[in-house]
C-alpha cells in the first residue's frame, strides 16, 4: 500500500498559491503600505479624512492577505473556512464593540458626577 498517493491527494486538495499569486499579492501589500505611509508622511490628508483613508487601505489590505496569501475564496472546498473566518469577525466585532460600548457609558456616568 502506498501512502504517499494518499497522503499527496489530502494536501492538493487545499488550494494553494503559485509563485505569480504570492507575488502579486505581495506586491499589492507593498503598495498600500508605502500609500498609507505616504499619505501619513507627506500630509495629504489630513484628520478624519486622513483616518478613513487608512482604514479604506487597511481594509483593501486585509482582502488582498485573505484572497492571494490565505487562499480564501467562495469555492464549495472553503466553506467551512469562511464559515469559521466570519464567526471570528462576529465575535471581534461584538467584543470590540462591546468595549467601546461599555467605555463610553462608564465615561458619560462618570463625568455626569
């Protein structure tokens, strides 16, 4: 019995990424880092416009890391794991959230006395 077939069969399931995937994908994070260090460093922007445009850059960023280095996408195979991937976003965002939540209300309470 071989078990090198079966065991080469469970990993080439999974899809993993070719040379030109990693590098675009790296090349796209390259790019929105040195945007976001360069919007920060020459002071195009500045305030909550400068705020929303790093996190619109963060959140492009994140995509690109999920799709070309995670190889996350909406085939049948990766279900389970954006399944799992949108729980943990659930739970950070109603951990983030609450916190917030709660600050602010401690904040307002306090300052009222």
């Amino acid at each position: 019995m071989d078990h090198s077939h079966s065991a080469h069969g469970a990993h080439s399931e999974g899809g993993h990424g070719s040379f030109g995937s990693y590098t675009t994908g790296f090349v796209l994070a390259v790019i929105l880092t040195v945007a976001a260090f360069a919007l920060v460093m020459t002071g195009t922007l500045t305030g909550q416009s400068a705020l929303l445009a790093i996190a619109g850059l963060a959140f492009v960023q994140i995509i690109v890391h999920l799709v070309f280095f995670l190889h996350m996408n909406t085939s049948s195979s990766q279900r389970w794991n954006l399944t799992a991937f949108a729980f943990t976003v659930l739970t950070a965002v109603i951990v983030v959230g609450g916190t917030l939540w709660v600050m602010h209300n401690v904040s307002m309470n306090m300052m009222s006395r």
